[in-house]
C-alpha cells in the first residue's frame, strides 16, 4: 500500500506502510580473504564496545598498532580454507541467505517481508532495514540468530538497529526475537541432527562435545545469562539423547586474549581426551545456527587435526542446521510466535 494524503503537496513522494518485515540478522563477514578486506571485517568488529570491554583508548592503540597489522593474515588463512570459492563468499553468508529463503517460502503471505543482514560486514543493518521501510514495513521483528543471548551478540545487534533507526524520521513499530536456548523444537532439532549424523557413521563416538562460542569469564561475573543459557541446552540435548554427562560433554572455543574465558576450552577438552585413551569422538556447535569459520576450519580442521596428532583415531564434526527443514522450522517457529497480533492479521 501507499499513502498520499490530498492535503499534501503534490510533489511529495508516496509512502509505502502497511507490511511487516522480518530481519535475520547473523554475526557477520568479510566480503573476501585478502588482508585488506579483513583488516576492514575485523576492525569493525574489534571495535565494538559490546565485545571488547576494556578501556576503549587503550584498546584502540592496541587494535590498530598490532591486532590489525599481524591478525588479518591469519584470519584471512582461515577463512580461505573454508571460503565458497563457486560463489565467492564465506559459508555464513550463503548458508543465511539460504535461511532467509527458506523461511519465506515456508511463510508465504505477501504482507511479510523477510529479509537478512549482517552485524558486522555486508549486506549492513542500517541498509535492509531502509530496504524494508521503503517496501512499506511499519512494523519489523529484528531477529538476532543467536539460540543463547549474550550482550555481545544478541544486544550489539539490537544496538546497532536502534542506531540506524535513529537516523529515520518516520520510524516503524519494532519487537526483538528473545533467545531460544530452551525451546523444544530447537533442542529436538538440534539432537536429531546428532542422532542422525552418529547413524550414518561406520564407527560409534564414545564422547560427543557439545562447543559453545567463548566468552571472557568476566562477562559471566558481571551477569551476562550466556554461560547459563549454553548450560541449559547442553543439558536438555543430552537429556533428550539419552546421555550421561561423561558421554556428552559441554566445552567453550574460541579463546582470544590472555584473559580467562568460559570454562572447559574445547581445544583443551579434545587433547585431554585423546591423552585418556578415547579414540573416537564427535562434535557438535549448537549455538550456531549457521556454519562458519569458528565450526568449519576452528572445528572440523583444527579441532580435528589436535585430536588425531594427539593419539586419537576417529573424529566427524556434526553440521550446524543451516538452511536444513529443521533449521527453517526452528526460526519459523520463533518468528511465529513473535509475530503474533502483528501477523496473521
């Protein structure tokens, strides 16, 4: 729909309202592996009060003296093992456009809009959300795709909307996806993707660990849920499984700096278990929806290789959801119940 209004003059542009739109909004990308396109990627994510809470003046020295000069090398070597050389992007940018595309096929009315952006890189919030305003959405559920909240994902998303929704003059409704750590199609599909990927192996894991992206223990003490929102689902899969807790175990990865970080680390907890005589383990990452550099090269490479050259014999990363039919279900299921006296109308 447009609106008009005849006491407006005649040369003011129609405006488009009467949609809801849905943003998916993931971490975030760099648009290639070169050092230049990562220096841009990480200084804009390094930079973030939310996920580095230090001093900022001191910070920035550090970030742009030595971070930025030596780490977009290596991470641009990590990216590149994982890249999508076929369309020329990283997984995560493909695998959430294919989850947006999931969705709106399954939610077929013409008055949703469902669109996708990224935190951190390209496409950026501020761009769809104008996107979406210019088709006519008055009212948007931003929908940050993180199961457990932290303040630095969930809330840095929400922040970086609310900044470009400042610069709007005409504004539309807005409601946020609450996290969705405990939901039971969420921990079904996520230990059916389990069960399922353990069927199609020829040997039988004796340990499966379930890693969870890391977090400076400091956020913890300062009340951040996360880490009790990763306790949560570790401990409901492994409960649907079946399992003991010695069988299915709960680790954290990603460690950066020299801080301490959520504890057990997951690169520890494969090393230690191969120096214990376990030969055969599997691993799985439900607190990402989409796979990425910290599951496809920071797990199903690195993670791997330390576990074979410390003595163990099998070891099978098990695949995030992605844009699977119980991926687009569990943000489908989400989005519906959050949508709801907005949508169906």
């Amino acid at each position: 729909m447009t609106h008009n209004p005849d006491h407006w003059p005649a040369d003011h542009p129609a405006v488009a309202y009467g949609k809801i739109g849905v943003l998916l909004v993931n971490l975030g990308t760099p648009d290639g592996t070169d050092y230049w396109s990562m220096r841009r990627y990480l200084k804009e994510f390094l930079s973030d009060p939310r996920v580095i809470e230090v001093n900022p003046v001191i910070w920035q020295v550090l970030l742009n003296t030595i971070v930025l000069t030596f780490r977009p090398k290596k991470s641009g070597a990590a990216y590149a093992s994982i890249w999508d050389k076929e369309t020329n992007e990283s997984p995560l940018r493909r695998y959430t456009r294919e989850l947006k595309e999931g969705v709106r096929q399954m939610i077929t009315d013409q008055g949703l809009v469902i669109d996708w952006a990224m935190r951190y890189g390209n496409p950026s919030i501020a761009s769809r959300l104008e996107v979406l305003r210019e088709q006519g959405c008055d009212r948007i559920v931003l929908a940050a795709l993180y199961p457990q909240y932290s303040a630095s994902t969930t809330a840095t998303v929400y922040d970086k909307a609310f900044a470009a929704l400042r610069q709007m003059r005409w504004q539309p409704a807005i409601r946020t996806l609450p996290p969705w750590h405990d939901d039971p199609i969420y921990i079904r599909a996520i230990a059916e993707s389990i069960r399922q990927h353990h069927a199609q192996l020829d040997w039988k894991p004796e340990v499966t660990l379930l890693s969870f992206h890391g977090l400076p223990k400091e956020y913890l003490l300062k009340g951040d849920p996360y880490h009790c929102q990763c306790a949560k689902s570790a401990r409901l899969i492994r409960e649907y499984l079946g399992l003991s807790a010695e069988q299915m175990r709960l680790t954290f990865q990603s460690r950066f700096g020299s801080a301490e970080w959520l504890q057990p680390y997951t690169s520890e907890t494969v090393e230690t278990l191969a120096q214990q005589g376990i030969k055969n383990i599997t691993v799985a990452t439900p607190g990402f929806v989409a796979d990425c550099v910290e599951t496809l090269e920071e797990i199903a490479l690195e993670a791997r290789d330390e576990f074979l050259e410390m003595g163990g014999k099998h070891f099978s990363a098990i695949p995030c959801l992605n844009a699977s039919d119980d991926g687009i279900e569990v943000i489908r299921t989400q989005l519906k119940r959050e949508l709801s006296g907005w949508w169906p109308r």
